[in-house]
C-alpha cells in the first residue's frame, strides 16, 4: 500500500509508503481536530447534518409561530371587520405608548362649592370661589343670561335642560336645520314638538335653517361650523345681547345645573369660563371617566372682535363639577340610528365594513343595557391603568343623587319603557307597536340586586376585577365612588344577595 504526495497528475505526483500512524484509528471525538483526516461536512454523515437543520428550522418555526398567529389574526379582522375598525383597534388600544393627554385641553380647575339648601348667588357664595358679587345683581335690571344650543331630535333632553334651567336662564336660543350635519335631510324636531315647551314661549328665541348637501368626499364638520356662525349671527341679528350679558354654549346634550349657571351670573368669574360636566353614556346610571369641557360661558361682546358661538376651547380656566354631558341618551332605538349615521363623527359608523350589523336594533339594545360603546371602540385614554379600568365600559350605578331635577320629578316619562328588571333587559328587536322604545332613560326604578364587575350578569370575579384593583382605581376619585356601587354576582344566582 502507498500514500500519494502532491497532486495526482502533477509532475512530482509519486506513491508514498503508508506508515502505521496513516492507518490508526480517527479521533472520536468532535469536532474533529485539524490533521485527523476528517474534513467533509467537519466529520458529520448527510443524514446527521440534515437532522440538525431539521432541529434549528423546527426552532425558528416555534418562535415564528406566535407572531404567524398574530399576522393571521389580523389579517382575518382585516377581511371580516374592514381597515378602518382595524385601525382603530391599533390606534385606541396602544394610545399610551404613543399619545398623552392633550396638552390643550383646560388645565386650570376652580373647585366648586355647593350643597344643597346653600345659596349659589349671594355674596358668600362668591367669596367662596374667591371672586366678588357683582355690584348690579340686586338692581332692577341685571344682565341677561341666554343660554343657545343647537338642537337636532334631542327633545327630551331639550325638556329637562329648560326644567333644569328656567329660573336662571332669561333667553333659550334654539337654532336647528333642515339637514344633518351630514347632508341628508331631516324633520324639524323642535318646530313639530314646539307645543311641549309651551310654558317657556316668551323666553324662546327660534331659528331654523335650510343646511346644505355635502360635497363629494367633503369633512361632515364643514357643515357643522357653518351652523355655528348662524348662531353667532342669530344672536347678532335677532337675540341682540349688550355687552354685558352672557351667553352660555353648549350641545343640548350638555346640561349644566341651575346652581352652577347662578354662579356664573352673579360673581365676577373672570370670562370665558368652561364647565366640566359629569359625563354618562345611554342614561343617568352609566357614568363614565371621559372628560367634557367644552361647555363654555361668555360675556358678549359685539366686536370687534365680536364674541362666536363655539364649541372649542376658549380659556384654561375651568369650573369643576358643573352639571351633566348625557351622551346618546335616547327614548328610541331610532334615534340611536339616526344620530349614528348623522352627526358628524358618522365615519366611526360607515368606517366599517359590516356598519349594517352596528345598526341593528336587537345589536344596540344589547349595548344599550349593559354599557358597550355602539361603534365598538376601544376607550379613548392616556394610560394603562384607564385603558384596564375602562376596557369592559361603564359599570351601571344605583344612585340617582345629583342628576337634573327633572329627571327625578318626571320620572314615569324619563325612565325605561321596559316592564323587566335592571339586569334581564330583552335584546330581541323592539315591537313596531312600542315604537322601538329602548330607553333607560334614568336611575328611577331601582332594584335591590347585585351586579356583576362585567355588565352582564353571571360572570361573576372576574381578571376585570382584579386588574381594577391592581391599578388602584378603584381606590380614588372616580373610581372609588363607582366602585362603592359595585358588588360581585354569585354566577349561580344572579340576585345573590
């Protein structure tokens, strides 16, 4: 036998005898060292190499698969849902990674000190708040005060605004249009129900308006701030206000209370003034954490520059604790549809591919009785712990303390048109014979019964519920008072008591 040296068919190409050491055995061991003979594949077989990818692709594969899940998952929400509740799922559910609080919302609060048999308007009552009586307010002729919304189909809310506020406001400037904000063509509410608002006629100021088409691909809130500047012209022209009268701006869904608008009128509050307002959602028993400050009070001033009718922010100081913002608070599921496909937040309806599906009667009693949002969205918040604390929607109260008082007076008219109880609210479609009456209008009719951390009944503790109490909201403002209104349902016995 012989070893060959050099490359075989060169010139020096010779055969080598092989020594004892040529034919001992390799090393075992591995990987192999250098001079052992062993090169292909660093001494692994085909089928050892091929095993070992198979090994490392099966590792990438579990790790992969987690994020496949995810990818696929969104991509069936895309198809089933459309892009745009798609989007919105994104941008609301990861707000506090990327967004804060609005640096230009109204910061400064002025505590509010009020009880019930305490005067608002005297001199105590100003010092109070730190300010002074104004000097004309027991003379024979004190400033006006004129209180201007717009209206749409809100009537019923448009009745407990005037009952909360006849014996302070001195002129209701009521201004509506033949169209919604988005076009399309509506009735006159108020100008048809004027007959129910009767006993306040000498202190109404009425203006209707022809409203106009949207163009092709134009913004709903185009229309909205034309209809503003006709209430800043109908006060102008037709309401006349002096120079030192006031004019309080609001939707009709933004109601503030008697006592706070008394105040207002007679202490020297530095002017422009916002109030924020309680916040509820489908009635008086779903109060929620959302902020509403955009009702405003006014000094008028008829220019230059002249004083607008808005709705936007106008000074940082703002009255805390001010009256209430009852939001998509309707007698009829009709109404409910009408405003969701109407006003000028409707992209949040026709942004989605199945919009029909949120119109559905039966779809929005459900929502209706236990809280949920109508489009389906996610809160609107700034931190995990709101996020977490809001998630599952407003959590229903059994207090009816401090709501406008025709709520309480009135409450046969103002209450659920249901015969069932608080937690068994039907969800099949209302019955044409009761005109689709869905409302739970107020906390009137209560039951003594427990309720569930989840707004529908029987799940009894919940993770809800212990991440609400991990993040402590359930200890402190807001929250410690809806949470004192809270108590677990047994899943067995939903009156557990």
């Amino acid at each position: 036998m012989s070893r060959r040296s050099k490359r075989e068919g060169s010139a020096d190409y010779q055969e080598l005898p092989l020594t004892a050491d040529d034919v001992s055995a390799p090393s075992s061991s591995y990987p192999p060292q250098s001079g052992t003979g062993l090169r292909l594949g660093g001494g692994l077989s085909s089928s050892r190499r091929r095993s070992l990818l198979n090994g490392r692709n099966l590792c990438r594969l579990c790790l992969l698969s987690p994020v496949l899940v995810i990818l696929g998952l969104v991509a069936w929400y895309a198809v089933v849902r459309g892009l745009r509740p798609l989007a919105n799922l994104f941008t609301y559910g990861t707000r506090p990674l990327w967004d804060h609080h609005p640096e230009t919302d109204p910061n400064i609060f002025i505590p509010h000190f009020y009880a019930e048999g305490v005067r608002p308007d005297d001199q105590a009552a100003c010092a109070r708040h730190n300010v002074t009586l104004r000097p004309n307010t027991a003379s024979s002729s004190p400033r006006r005060l004129i209180d201007a919304t717009i209206v749409s189909t809100e009537i019923d809310l448009l009745e407990i605004r005037f009952r909360e506020l006849e014996d302070v406001v001195d002129t209701f400037v009521i201004v509506e249009s033949e169209r919604t904000f988005m076009g399309t063509a509506k009735n006159l509410s108020f100008a048809m129900n004027r007959g129910r608002f009767a006993k306040w006629e000498g202190k109404i100021q009425y203006m209707s308006t022809p409203g106009r088409e949207l163009k092709p691909g134009e913004d709903p809130f185009n229309v909205e701030r034309e209809m503003r500047q006709a209430v800043t012209d109908f006060l102008k022209t037709k309401v006349q206000p002096t120079n030192t009268d006031l004019v309080f701006m609001s939707d009709v869904d933004e109601i503030p209370a008697s006592h706070s608008l008394a105040l207002l009128k007679a202490c020297n509050f530095p002017l422009p003034i916002h109030l924020q307002l309680r916040q509820f959602v489908y009635s008086f028993e779903y109060p929620t954490d959302s902020r509403s400050w955009r009702a405003q009070m006014h000094e008028w001033r008829g220019g230059p520059p002249l004083t607008e009718y808005m709705h936007s922010k106008a000074t940082n100081r703002t009255l805390a604790d001010a009256g209430w913002h009852c939001s998509f608070c309707f007698r009829n599921i009709s109404d409910f549809v009408f405003k969701m496909s109407s006003y000028s937040h409707s992209d949040r309806l026709f942004g989605n591919k199945n919009y029909q599906k949120l119109l559905n009667p039966a779809e929005i009693q459900r929502k209706v009785c236990t809280g949920e949002d109508v489009f389906g969205l996610l809160p609107e918040v700034y931190t995990w712990a709101e996020l977490l604390w809001r998630w599952n929607g407003p959590v229903k109260s059994t207090s009816a303390v401090g709501v406008p008082k025709a709520v309480i007076q009135d409450s046969d008219r103002f209450s659920d048109h249901h015969n069932s109880s608080d937690d068994e609210q039907s969800t099949s479609e209302p019955s044409s014979e009761k005109d689709d009456e869905v409302t739970l209008f107020t906390t009137s009719r209560f039951v003594a019964r427990t309720t569930s951390i989840f707004n529908s009944s029987g799940r009894g503790i919940t993770w809800h519920l212990v991440l609400r109490r991990l993040t402590g909201l359930d200890q402190t403002g807001r929250g410690k008072r809806a949470a004192a209104l809270i108590r677990v349902t047994a899943p067995s016995n939903p009156a557990f008591p």
